[in-house]
C-alpha cells in the first residue's frame, strides 16, 4: 500500500474509535441506558450499550472510507439497520413472555400462536439489510469492476444480489452466535476483518475494526456487551466487506461456508469446541477478566 493510504486506513481507524466511544458514554448516560443495564453469564453488572455504540461508530466509519458512495450506502444501512433491530431484540427479547421463543423452532412456535417473536424481527431486519445492502453494491461501478464479476444479465444479478444478502446476513448471523462469552465476537471480527484492512475494501472494515477495538478491553473485563445490536452489525459490516470483492463464485463459496458453521452451531456447542482446543482456548481467553472461582 502507499502512505497515502495507509495514513487514509488509520485516520479512518481512529475514526471508528472516537465515535463508538463517544456513543458509548452518550448511550450509557442518557435517560434510557438503564434499559440496558444486565447481568452476564457470571452474574457481574453489564450494559448493552457497547451493542450501539459499536453499530453507529462502525457503521459511520466505514461509510467516510468507503471507495464509492454506493458502499458507503451499503455500510450505513447494513450497520445501522442490523445494529437497529438486534437492539430491538436486546430488550424487548428479554421481556418473560419473549424468553422462550429462542431459535429458529421457539419463532415457529410464536407465530403459530399469532405472535411475533422479537427474534424473527432481527432475523427478518438482518436480512432486509443484507438484501439492501447487496443491492446497492450491483449497482456500484466499482464494485461491478471486479474481473470476477463480468457482465451477466438481469437473472445472473439478480442471484448476484441474493448471494451478496446471503453474505451479509450470514457472517452477521455467525458472530452473533459467537458472543457468548467476554470478548469473543470482538476477537471473532478482528481476526476476520483483520486481513482485509490492506485490499481494496480497507476502508471499509478499518473502521469496523477501530470500534471493536475501542469496545474490546470493557468486553473483555465484563463492564460491557456487544449484544444482538454489536454483534450482528459488526458481522454484517464485515460481510459487506466480503460481498463488495468476491463474484458469485467467491459469494457462494463464502455463503457455503457461513451455512455449514451455522448448522453446525445446531448441533455442537462452540464453546465446547473452542474449550477443548489448544490454541483456540488460549486466544479465547487471551485479556479476559479471571473468575473469581
């Protein structure tokens, strides 16, 4: 890269950490932030207020280092959108008569009975977002540049655009799953962002990633949650990234494999997996605050 745009990639970067975490405190401190006060799987006081903050900072960083308008177009609405209706199930999902309509079978279940699980609101916003944001990049020169691309018709497109929603939707899905424990889907989307921040979708994901980054060591010593809210827009930002630079093939190829880990996740529990992995294990707890067991 040149020093032009390396500089461009941290001033972004820096960006992203300024602005998630001026929201957090604004979030935090405002007359609503109690609403988002929890306890987390170890009892300690938390606030989901890391979850918006990470979604508003990301997403208006990756829209300034976006490389056209339509990409930018597409951040805004995947990051605002995802992190709008995750927060929606944040605290509506935790209201008793919402507590068990949990996966995909407890959504059925609710709508079989004539209500609207908080969950199939989020899985059904995600996924407009994704469809959206896909959209806006079929239209986008740049990202219709791509060699891998070529020209194709209005059908071709068309599966080009339900690939792309499939992309987003898919990778926001995924590190939702991830945020189970302190600092995971922080770690999860820096790992995963991390070799992009040199291509040509850089200055999409720096942003992203300096707003994790920011959010990480509170994650990480149990004073915050991503949540729904941080965690699907932080993976729909990152998929984003991922659709403007890969043809139908690289699309279906990465869609492919965002199914398989998240049927996977049905059946084999990650954070068994991880806990029975050496290396994975330690990277997993790298920086997180000790048990007081």
């Amino acid at each position: 890269m040149s020093a032009a745009r390396i500089a461009g990639r941290l001033l972004v970067t820096g960006l992203g950490v300024v602005l998630a975490r001026s929201a957090l405190r604004a979030v935090d401190r405002s007359s609503r932030g109690t609403r988002l006060r929890r306890t987390n799987f170890r009892g300690r006081p938390v606030t989901l207020a890391a979850g918006p903050a990470l979604a508003a900072g990301g997403a208006v960083a990756a829209a300034v280092g976006a490389p056209s308008p339509a990409a930018a177009g597409a951040a805004l609405v995947t990051g605002l959108g995802c992190g709008a209706v995750g927060l929606y199930d944040d605290v509506v999902g935790a209201r008793p008569e919402q507590k068990a309509d949990k996966g995909f079978a407890g959504h059925l279940r609710a709508l079989s009975e004539g209500r609207i699980s908080s969950g199939l609101v989020k899985i059904a916003g995600v996924g407009l977002s994704g469809v959206a944001a896909a959209a806006l990049l079929a239209a986008d020169p740049w990202v219709r540049s791509h060699p891998a691309r070529g020209r194709g018709g209005l059908v071709t497109r068309g599966v080009d655009v339900l690939l792309g929603a499939g992309v987003v939707a898919g990778t926001a899905n995924l590190v939702n799953l991830l945020d189970l424990r302190p600092g995971r889907a922080a770690k999860s989307g820096l790992l995963i962002g991390g070799p992009l921040v040199g291509g040509p979708v850089g200055g999409l994901v720096a942003g992203p990633l300096g707003a994790t980054a920011a959010l990480l060591p509170d994650d990480l010593d149990e004073r915050v949650m991503l949540g729904d809210s941080g965690a699907n827009a932080l993976g729909g930002l990152l998929g984003v990234a991922l659709a403007a630079r890969t043809g139908p093939a690289g699309r279906a190829v990465i869609l492919a494999v965002l199914v398989g880990l998240t049927a996977a996740s049905e059946k084999v529990s990650f954070t068994r997996v991880i806990g029975a992995t050496p290396g994975l294990r330690e990277l997993d707890e790298f920086g997180r605050r000790p048990s007081d067991t």
